[in-house]
C-alpha cells in the first residue's frame, strides 16, 4: 500500500496551508513538554470525573478514552464542501424514511430495491403512517467520514457510515475542545478556530423546535438506559449542559396518552424525548417484552402524536448497510441533485458484474456481511492468507447476496503524540448533523484516531483515541 | 426535581447518618463493656446495642453469643445486615453514585474515597488498630461529608433532601438511644430521681456528644431527668429530638412541592410538642412511652416523606 493522505504534510514533504501557523508553534515545543501536557489533561479528565467509560468496580477507578493533544485541522473552503454535503445527506436520509413510512415513492419508481427495505428487521412496520413534526427522524445524525487518495484525486472525502439511531461521542467533541483550550490557550488566542462549545444550545433549541405542535414551552427530557451504559457520561453530560432532566425509564410513566415524569412536586408533562435506548428496549408493550428500561405505553403516545422522539422510531432503515449503497440514488431522487459527498465504492455481490469484479480482486478487498457487525464475518484480503480468501470464495459462491465489498482505503494520517513522538497515525471524522425546523452543525466533529502505527482501527474499544478537530475560520 | 433524584439524595444522607450514629453507639458501648467486671454485664451492654437498632432478632437468628466480638462484626461488617456500618457506607455510595449529576464532584469523591476505605478495612485491623480509631474515622468521614455538602452545595432541593434524610434519621437515632439506654439503666420508675452513675449517663451524653454542654447548661451533677430534657427538649442541642425536628420542620417548609400537606401538618404537631413540652410531664406519662410513640411517629413521618415526594403511579 502506498503512503496514505497526510493532513499535515504534502506529497513533497511541505507543510499546508492549513497547518502552517500550528507547525510554527510545533517547531517551538519539545516532546517534553509535549508529555508533560498530555499527562496534565490525564489528570484533569480523571479529577473532574470526565471518564468515557463504564465505571470499573474493582479499583474504583474509572478508564479513560485517549486524547491526543495535536489537533486535526480543517480549513474553511473544505468545511464548508463537508458542511454542504452533509446538509444534502441527512435532508435526503430524513426524506427516505418519512417516504418509506408513508407513500413509498422511491420503492414504486424501482430507485430502490423493495425487498431490501421492506424485508429489512430495522424497518418497522408499526411506523408506517405515522406523522411526525417536520417530518424529521433522525434528529442527530452522525455521518462518518474518511479520507483517502482514490483514483486522481487526493485526499478526497467519502461517507463511511450513517449512524442514525443513537449515535455518540458529541461528549468527547466537547470536552476535548475545552481541555485544548485549558492546554494551550495560547493557539487559541491568536488563530481564528470555530468554536464548538454551542453544541447544547443547538440541540436543545433543536429538540424544542420539533416538540408536538400546538406545545408552549416545550420540555425536553434525555432517557437513558442507566449508569451501566457505557455511554452513560454522555447522557449525563448532555442533559446537564442543556439544563434538561436526565431520567431513566422508571421516571417516566404514561397517563392518558400523556408521557409524564415523576418529580417531587407531582407529575410533569414531558414533550420531547432525547432517548438513547435503542428501539425494541422503548416499551415492553410495544416492542421486547422483557426490557425492564423502556415505558409501558410510550409507543402508543409517541403515534398518537402526544410525545416527540428523537432520534424516531424505525431510523435503523436508513443507516443499514445494504441501504446505504443507495443513498447516492437518494439524494438524486429527493434533491434532485448530484451527491455532494460520495459513499466509498461499494460493490454489491448480489450484482453479477459487481461479483465478477470483486473475485477477480479478492486479494485487494474489503468483503463484508451486509448484515453482519462491525468486524465480523469480515475478510480483509491484503491481510489475509491464501486459505482465508479461498474459504470465503467458498462461502461467497453459496449465497453471493449476503456480501458487498469495498476497497482498502488508506485513511487519511494525522501527527499523532504517541510513546515515539510526534509520528502520523490514521484518522476518520464524524460531523454531527442537527435536524430540527432547520438543518444546523457545529463546525467539525469528532476526530478519532488510531493509535497503533499502520493500525485501521479507531474504534475506542480497539486502542482508539480522540483528537480536537479544528475548523479554520476565513 | 426528579422524585427519584431526591429519593436518593435523602436515602445517602439518612444512610452516613446511620453509620455516624452506629458507630457512635458502638463506640459507647466498647468503652462501658470494658468497665465491667463481669462478661454477664458486659454482654448486658452489647444486647443493648443490638436493641437499639432493633437488630436483635437477626442477630440472634445467626450468632450463639452476643460477645463483643460478635456484636461487632455484626454492626460493622456483616454483609447480611442492613444497619451495619459497612452496608450503609455502600448504600450511601450507591445513592450517590446514581445522582452523581446533584452533588458536587468534592461530595463524590470524598464519599466514593470513603467506601473504597472501608471495603479494604479487615475486622483484624480494627482489633489491631484499635476499635476507637475505627469509630472515629467513621465520624470524620460522616463530619467530612456535613462539611462539603454545607459548603459546596448549590441551596436548591437537593441540599434539602439531603438535610432531609440527615435530621429524619438522626431524631430515630437518638430517640433510640435514649430509650434502651434509659431502660438499661434504669430499670424500674422507682429509680428516677435517684442517684445516677457518673459513667453510664456520661457515656450516653458523650455518645451524642453532649457532655460540654450538659455541664454548660446544668452546671450540676448528672441526672437521669436532666438528660432527658438536654436530648429530648432543648432545642440549642444540635442534636435534641426538638432540635432534630425544627430542622425537618424548617426543611419541609422550604422544599417546593404541592403536595406536602398533611406531611407538613403531622411534622408541626411533633415539631409543636417538643417545642413547647415540660420534661416533667413527659415523665409523668413516662418516658419509655414517650419514646417509643416519638418513634412510630418518626417512622410515620418517613412513610409520609415516601408517598408525597418519591410516589408511584401506582398510588
């Protein structure tokens, strides 16, 4: 594999334009005092209680996600290319499941395959013409971005996922940006750095704007699974930051269609859930039974148009993987416009072509169960062994549909702290997209990073860290 | 504020409240078991303990004798009782933990340090190290905790649920106190007005930390009525059963909710007969009886505070 996309550096080894001003300051700092740095936001996440993880019970002391203290920096022109594909994205994704749910236009035109949406287990039926204000549903959008060289273009864009039912890590976004500002304040003082901090505000007005119409004063609640949840910090720290309750299922009750939560001084209407359970452990009346985390009757009041939720019921549609070869399609369909922002080339193993192609070049690919998780049932031909690939062609000629494959992007790198020093480690990005009476966005997202050299891998729970991400104002 | 919220702000402070006054009593109890001569009364001082907290059944459910050494596990590690000092440090913590939104991180901390302490602390240690010092680092911590909590936290209803929860529990506790204590002492109402022993009723004021202001207020030798009037009446003890009540008064009156009603109204008819009560008609209609329906009546309260702010639908 060739050298990936550098965000700092330039194929000629210069530094770009975007990095220019951070690079002086780099050449004025050691690794010393580098360290020192990163041992400071250490102590600082652990004394204030900010950990991203689940409390560990045995030591009592709580695990970390690690922050790298160099930045990603974005500049203006490209955020705004981002900014704008994004917007066309997620308008477009709000579009196909307000259509799948009500008239199906899409499906009759043939844009896209019928059975893949109305035979998928994240479709739910029980959605189908139910009405929600501003026909919005998935009100928070994480849209993950990579970066890579493909073809003649460098470092270009693509879309590598849409999380669309409970997407996270806004939290981290957040805290990273105030530790970078409590670090080095001397960076922020003289660059021009979009700031991040309004996040909550956004949300909340968000939140508000899509309450049940007819609602002054909306109120808006975030429910959350509990303090086991890994992501419990989040929950928390969201609720807090907008000023909103944090409950669980067992606040809630639901009274005469009316969703209620039990305070002190008696029941108090509830307008707009912030929920961050997944869909089947809502409402043991509606969905799984046994989910001791959801609220019996939630389900009813939520059709009935009494009680906002955000993200919907039934997002799961859209961010599956077998849909996502089809956004493309969507955004032309609902836009009608060319797709700002690509998806990674996908080929679809149940398309004889698209077959034909990806055998010849096993070796090369990404093959991946259309339905499976993240990691399994996965075949990374460069890395794998001649047995490995021969097995999966076995398994491929058996049932061709189950499969779509992907080249190996070299994601983009970014300078890293790690034990050696400053060395360049793969990054990708996830933007969070707000969707409320209007699309809004905080500059950026949150950059994770790969912390093992050549490593693909930057998921937190496989030796991932986090980066601040710097969108450079004009 | 969320009835949940509150209900474990309220349940954390009644809980390190519980544990200061266990080890309060423990403490006493220890040193009045060694002043004995014979292991029949020192034994007598430890049943009085276990009645006290009304843990005499469980006790005698699972151990033969009630010597020291097993009152002691029994009170402060055994996992199977619900009062001893380690479930209610963890019970504090696991209240806390839940709210951790509501108190300051300083409260967190200081309370999440305390139970990682006592998780560690072994029954070995503590006869090594003395039990005394055991006791006191109870009282530090439960000290520790008053102090953050009066000194970081924002005046809203989670400071008053906790406030609540301290005073509700701290009027049982010493209500208690007072009654077995009395009656071991003072077995027959012909005692009253008698000589006292220096030592019991000095322990029993110590135990609530009342000895200075004993000798303030009185300024005279020790009576069994004296120290009934100090514990149960006089309301500039910090903790007299009046005292104790005015709080809870004061709290309720403050905390908003609509629905305080009768709760309000069953606290100032308690709060009214302390405030304006004569020792000598108490003991004229005896102090045991006195007591014990000061405790249904406590216990009424705690019920009341459970189905107006921490209620079910299914009310």
């Amino acid at each position: 594999m060739k050298t990936a996309y550098d965000e700092m550096y330039a194929a000629d080894g210069s530094v770009r334009e975007s990095y220019r001003a951070y690079f002086e300051w780099m050449r004025g700092s050691t690794d010393e005092m580098l360290a020192r740095k990163r041992k400071e936001a250490e102590v600082a996440f652990h004394r204030v209680g900010i950990t991203f993880a689940v409390y560990g019970e045995e030591t009592g002391q709580e695990r970390l996600i690690p922050f790298d203290i160099l930045p990603r920096i974005i500049p203006a022109d490209e955020w705004q290319r981002l900014s704008d594909g994004l917007r066309q994205r997620v308008r477009a994704l709000n579009a196909f499941l307000h259509d799948v749910y009500h008239d199906q236009e899409i499906l009759k035109a043939g844009r896209v395959p019928s059975d893949q949406v109305l035979k998928n287990a994240h479709f739910r039926p029980e959605m189908a013409g139910v009405d929600l204000p501003e026909q919005i549903y998935a009100h928070i959008a994480g849209i993950d971005l990579v970066r890579a060289d493909h073809g003649d273009r460098p470092g270009e864009y693509f879309v590598l996922e849409d999380n669309l039912r409970t997407p996270s890590g806004v939290s981290y976004m957040l805290e990273n940006r105030k530790m970078m500002m409590r670090l080095f304040p001397e960076l922020f003082a003289s660059r021009s750095i979009a700031p991040v901090e309004h996040y909550p505000d956004l949300l909340l007005n968000s939140l508000r704007s899509v309450a049940p119409p007819g609602v002054v004063d909306p109120s808006v609640v975030v429910l959350t699974p509990g303090q086991f949840n890994s992501a419990y910090f989040e929950h928390a720290f969201l609720a807090q930051q907008m000023g909103v309750e944090l409950v669980d299922g067992d606040d809630l009750f639901v009274r005469g269609g009316v969703v209620f939560m039990r305070t002190t001084q008696g029941p108090r209407r509830v307008d707009v859930i912030y929920r961050r359970i997944d869909d089947d452990f809502l409402d043991p009346l509606a969905f799984n039974k046994d989910s001791m985390l959801g609220v019996p009757g939630l389900f009813s009041a939520y059709r009935d148009g009494s009680v906002t939720l955000a993200n919907a019921v039934g997002t799961g549609i859209a961010d599956d993987k077998a849909i996502y070869i089809h956004v493309p399609e969507m955004i032309r369909f609902y836009c009608g416009e060319e797709p700002i922002l690509a998806n990674v080339p996908t080929w679809e193993l149940a398309k004889v072509e698209d077959r034909e192609y990806v055998l010849a070049h096993l070796a090369e690919l990404v093959v991946k169960e259309v339905h499976g998780s993240g990691g399994y049932g996965m075949l990374v031909g460069p890395t794998a062994s001649a047995a490995e690939i021969a097995s999966f062609r076995d398994k491929i000629a058996a049932d061709p549909a189950r499969y779509i494959a992907q080249p190996t992007l070299a994601l983009s790198t970014c300078p890293t702290f790690v034990e050696s020093g400053v060395a360049p480690r793969h990054i990708d990005l996830r933007p969070y997209v707000l969707s409320g009476k209007e699309i809004q966005m905080v500059p950026g997202g949150l950059t994770r990073v790969a912390l093992k050299e050549g490593s693909l891998v930057v998921n937190s729970s496989q030796g991932g860290g986090t980066k601040d991400t710097w969108v450079l104002e004009v | 504020m969320l009835s949940s919220t509150a209900d474990h702000l309220y349940w954390m402070a009644r809980s390190i409240e519980r544990a200061e006054n266990t080890a309060r009593m423990l403490d006493v109890t220890y040193r009045m078991a060694l002043l004995k001569q014979a292991v029949a009364d020192a034994d007598q001082e430890w049943r009085a303990m276990l009645s006290i907290s009304g843990l005499h059944e469980d006790f005698d459910a699972r151990y033969t004798e009630s010597s020291a050494e097993n009152v002691m596990y029994f009170m402060v590690f055994d996992k199977l009782n619900p009062g001893s000092i380690f479930n209610s440090i963890f019970a504090a913590r696991e209240n806390a933990r839940a709210v951790r939104g509501a108190i300051t991180s300083e409260m967190w901390e200081a309370l999440n340090q305390t139970w990682l302490e006592m998780r560690l602390t072994q029954s070995a240690e503590i006869a090594e190290r003395g039990v005394s010092r055991f006791f006191d680092w109870v009282k530090e911590r439960s000290h520790l905790l008053r102090g953050l909590s009066y000194g970081t936290l924002l005046r809203d209803d989670s400071f008053l649920f906790l406030r609540l929860g301290t005073f509700i529990e701290r009027a049982d506790n010493t209500a208690r106190i007072l009654d077995v204590k009395y009656h071991i002492l003072l077995p027959s109402p012909s005692d009253i007005g008698g000589a006292a022993d220096y030592y019991q009723w000095g322990a029993i004021l110590r135990s609530v930390s009342a000895f200075e202001a004993y000798r303030k207020i009185y300024r005279d030798q020790i009576t069994p009525k004296r120290v009934a009037d100090l514990l149960i009446l006089r309301r500039d003890l910090p903790r007299s059963l009046s005292a104790c009540l005015g709080e809870v008064h004061g709290v309720l009156q403050e905390i908003n909710g609509v629905r305080a009603g009768e709760l309000l109204r069953r606290c100032g008819l308690l709060h009214g007969q302390l405030h304006y009560g004569r020792i000598d008609e108490i003991f004229a209609d005896g102090l045991h009886e006195f007591l014990s329906e000061f405790l249904d009546r406590i216990y009424d309260l705690g019920e009341l505070v459970n189905t107006t702010y921490f209620w079910s639908t299914d009310e």
